[in-house]
C-alpha cells in the first residue's frame, strides 16, 4: 500500500493553553479534555467549518478527550432536520464521531430560561421595551454611555413581564430580556446585551413550545457548561464577546465552568464562505446545489472526489493562528494532488478522440497488456487493457505538420503507446472539409513494452490511448473556481458579478478504457496525462458513465511560495 499521507504537527497556540490547563496548579489539573462542535443546522457545512472541526475534534482527541457534536437551534427561522443530517454525515466522511455524545442547543431551553429567571431576581437582567431602532439610538458611543429608561425597573415587574412574554402575550419586537452590566463599558457586548428576543416562530424541534428565544451568547456559555467543557474553541469574532461569556458562566448556577479561547477563522481565495451567499447561489439556481462540485461545501468537495486525507492535512498544515489570513485555494488542491498521487489508480482515458489505425497490425485481432496501477505503490498490482488495430488518441496529440517543440504524432515521428509499442505515423484521413479524422501509423511488433529491440532510441513522447473496439463513452465535467475575482467577498462587491462563466466544461464522446464500466464513487483515478478524476457519485451509471475532474495533474504551486 502506498505509504499514508503524514501531516505537518504545526506549532499550535491552542494546545499551549490546554497543557499549561493541564499542569498541576491549572484551572483544569486532572481533568479530562472536553470540546465541542456547534454548527446552526441552517446550511451545509463548508471548507471554513471544517477548520473549527478539525481543531475541535482533533484537539480533543490529541488529548485523549471527548468531542460533543451540538446543533446550535436557538434561532428556528431557517434551521431544518436536512442540514442536521447533512452535517453528520459530513462529519463521519472526515473521520471523527461523536458516540453518544450529540445534542441540540434546544435540548437546554428550560434550563436556560430558569438561568435568565434568576438574574431577573439578582437584579443582573430586566425586560426592555425599546424598540430595534430605539436601541440602536440609545445605544452611545466610545464617549457616550448607552442608556435605557427601562433599566431601573423593579424585580418584580420584570419577572411578571418576562413570564408574560414566554407565555406569548406580547408581538414579536414588543419586549427583550436585557443583562444589566455596564451602559459605559468600552466593549459594547457588555452594554446591556439582548439575553432574550421575542418571536412567535414555529421551531423544528419544539414547534410551538416557546415564542421566546434565547441569543446566542446568552446560549452558548450555558449550553458548554451543561456539558461539562473544559474548552470552548471558536473563531476569532468571538474575542470580543469572551467576557459576557464568563460573566454567564459566573453568574448563573451552572455544573462547570468552561475556557473559551479564539482562533482565526479560515478564509480561501476565489471562494464565499458565507451561508447565506452560498445558499442564494443555490436558490437562484447559479449553482446545481449545495452539493455541486465547484461549491467550498464539504458535501461539494466530497462530490468533486476531494478525500478526506487531503482536507484534514490541509487544516491541519494551515495551522492555528490568532491573525486572521487567506489561504490560496491552489494549496488545497495541492493537498489533494499530493494524496491522490499516492492513492488514486492510473488508468488512461481520451477526452477529445480522434481514431488512429495501426495499418500492418492484423485486422480482427487483439491482444492483452497489463499496465500498472499505481507506480508509487507495487503492490497496488495491475489491470488488463487490450490492443487492436482500431484505437483512440487525444486529437492535440496529433499534427499534421510539426510546430516548434512538438514530439507526438506527425508524419514520420515515432512515439510510445503507454504500455504498448512504438508506433510510427504515416499519415492521416480527412473528410470533405479538410478535417483530419483518422491517424495513420504502423507498429513495430518488436517493440513490446515500448522499447524496440533494436535498442533504438525513440525522441517522441508517450501518449495514452484507447482501444476502440474495448471502450466506453463517457461524460466527463471540467471544473475551475467558481469565481474568477481572488476576494468575490469583498466589501462593496456584488459577488454574483465575479462568477466565473467558464467554471464548468462538460465533454462529450469522451472514450474511457472498458475497465472503468463498473466505476462508483468514491473511487478516484488518474487519467494518465490529463488529472485526477472520479465517477459522480449523483449522475454516474454503467450505461452513462459521468466522471468529474477533481484537480489538475499539475501545478506551478509550491507550499510556501
């Protein structure tokens, strides 16, 4: 078997402050490392989610800790049990599990409404009834303390309110449940932050049980410390939010006491990382679905025959950074070359064909080559492909005239057929329009192999081929970024302007040797010279073969450069 792909170990702030955790003396000594994953089941997962994915299930189980998956369901509006589904398969393509430890953020409603009721009794929380705008007018400035004519209300009667608005008496907008801490405070999370909303909205788990809903940082600190976490990772957004994180931990009554620490999100050129954008390229029908091969989704990627070696080495070389950064989409694919070189078998396919006939080779006859699977990897073994006097080659490489540096077909050139023999062009067949149609060449018998007896040397290339009375017709799909602008996410910029037209090339008539008949995902193939490629896994059938080009066979870049 070729030798498994080994990712770089980067230096990694994170797992510092789990060991320093750890020592004796650390908030943590002796415990066992818990982290969480919390995606909103409001969408697929994408390229960006998987780096908080590797880090939290990979940080847990370099630790020998637990990973939680969660479903952060507090807000209903666009939340479906589809995106619940789709996120765990994605998660167990990638290689981690959960056990039984899966839960929804839902799971902990009660709970969370008992916590708000008792920092209404602490005088900590009072229901508000400015408007959106009246708090945003109110809200002041760095030399401006906010201010709300609300805040002073008694204990009492916010609680009756409260109860009221979980009971459904008021409209959506009418009230908040707001945190009383510091109107002055220069972090602005702290001037009095939502804790709870109205919204009459029906929700995918508890239906019509609530009308009220609680805010996210009111949830997430409580809902980590119900699971007992030891660490709470999140992306760097977050930062500014940490201390209304602890002052919830602090000042509800809560099993434990969980460490929020914040990393850079991933960002990649040529790409969106937003839900929304991704699923208004989904709804306006730009895209043929979340899992179309040139979307940064997993289940996208997955379908494209991205493995999941390549995208966990490509998180895990990116490493863990505190300053935000943008990664070049062409080390991702650079990831999934270096994996599919090792893994993926070597089979030959002609995209553009054009017939070349071996004229001295005997008509109706045939014989049987074994070609490698894999050079990399001897003991992958080998595959059958025959040889017959009818055969396809790419049209490109045959010329009728030579131009420049060109060292394939043209009249009087020999070149090796891959596996085969040598074979020498004599010419060529056109139609009525002067279009060539056919090749012409004749073989040398004692060439097998493509070294000729005579131990000549042969100055011309080795090209692939096909047989044309043992192959199948296939599609094949050519992708290139989705967008053809390097920051379609940039401020100010219509990102549907920067959509790339010729993101997608679909052949036809393209010729696959017979013993790709039976290919299925997830299986991933070299086609020799041309890329790496596999059979969708939506549109592919024996009577209808559909392969899609997962990368390039090559690349100007280099990590690093």
């Amino acid at each position: 078997m070729a030798e498994e792909l080994k990712p770089l170990e980067p230096q990694n702030f994170i797992h510092a402050f789990i060991e320093k955790d750890l020592a004796p003396g650390g908030q943590y000594e002796g415990m066992t490392v818990h982290t969480r994953f919390p995606p909103e089941p409001n969408g697929y997962l994408h390229i960006g989610h998987c780096k908080a994915l590797v880090i939290d299930f990979g940080t847990a189980e370099k630790f020998g800790g637990m990973c939680n998956l969660r479903m952060d369901d507090t807000n209903p509006a666009k939340e479906d049990t589809e995106y619940v589904d789709a996120i765990k398969e994605d998660i167990h393509w990638l290689g981690f599990d959960w056990d039984d430890r899966f839960y929804y953020a839902s799971d902990y409603f009660e709970i969370m409404y008992q916590c708000a009721e008792e920092l209404i009794q602490k005088g900590l929380a009072y229901v508000c009834e400015l408007t959106p705008e009246q708090m945003r007018e109110y809200r002041g400035d760095l030399n401006t303390p906010a201010k709300s004519p609300y805040r002073d209300r008694p204990m009492e009667e916010s609680l009756d309110l409260f109860r009221r608005m979980r009971a459904g008496e008021f409209p959506n907008g009418a009230m908040t449940l707001r945190a009383k801490i510091d109107l002055a405070s220069g972090n602005f999370n702290l001037r009095d932050p939502a804790l709870y909303r109205i919204n009459h909205q029906r929700h995918h788990r508890t239906g019509d049980k609530w009308c009220i809903y609680p805010m996210y940082d009111f949830a997430h600190p409580i809902e980590d410390a119900m699971e007992h976490i030891t660490h709470s990772l999140c992306s760097l957004e977050f930062e500014a939010h940490r201390p209304l994180y602890n002052w919830v931990v602090e000042h509800c009554t809560l099993p434990s006491k969980p460490r929020q620490i914040e990393f850079a999100r991933l960002g990649i050129n040529y790409t969106v990382m937003s839900k929304r954008k991704l699923r208004q390229l989904v709804e306006e029908g730009k895209v043929s679905g979340w899992d179309d091969p040139r979307m940064p989704t997993l289940c996208g990627l997955r379908r494209r025959g991205y493995t999941p070696a390549s995208i966990r080495n490509f998180c895990e070389r990116i490493g863990v950074a505190k300053a935000a950064s943008t990664v070049e989409y062409a080390f991702l694919e650079y990831c999934l070359r270096e994996d599919l070189n090792q893994s993926a078998q070597r089979v030959m396919a002609v995209l553009d064909p054009i017939r070349l006939t071996v004229t001295n080779y005997p008509e109706g006859q045939s014989e049987t080559f074994q070609v490698e699977n894999n050079p990399l990897d001897p003991e992958s073994g080998t595959h059958p492909v025959t040889f017959s006097r009818n055969l396809y080659i790419e049209s490109g490489d045959f010329m009728e005239e030579k131009v420049g540096k060109f060292f394939r077909l043209y009249p009087g050139n020999e070149v090796r057929l891959k596996g085969a023999y040598v074979v020498k062009c004599t010419g060529c067949v056109k139609d009525e329009n002067g279009n060539v149609v056919e090749v012409l060449a004749t073989y040398d018998p004692a060439s097998q192999g493509g070294n000729p007896a005579d131990g000549r040397k042969v100055k011309g290339a080795t090209i692939h081929w096909v047989d044309a009375n043992n192959c199948c017709e296939a599609e094949v799909r050519q992708y290139d970024n989705l967008f053809d602008d390097p920051d379609p996410d940039a401020s100010g910029k219509d990102f549907l302007s920067c959509l790339n037209p010729h993101s997608l090339e679909v052949l036809t008539g393209c010729k696959v040797e017979a013993s790709l008949k039976n290919a299925k995902a997830p299986a991933s193939y070299q086609f020799l010279r041309l890329g790496y490629f596999c059979p969708d896994s939506k549109d592919c059938t024996p009577d209808h073969l559909v392969f899609n080009r997962s990368v390039s066979l090559k690349d100007s870049y280099k990590p690093g450069k």
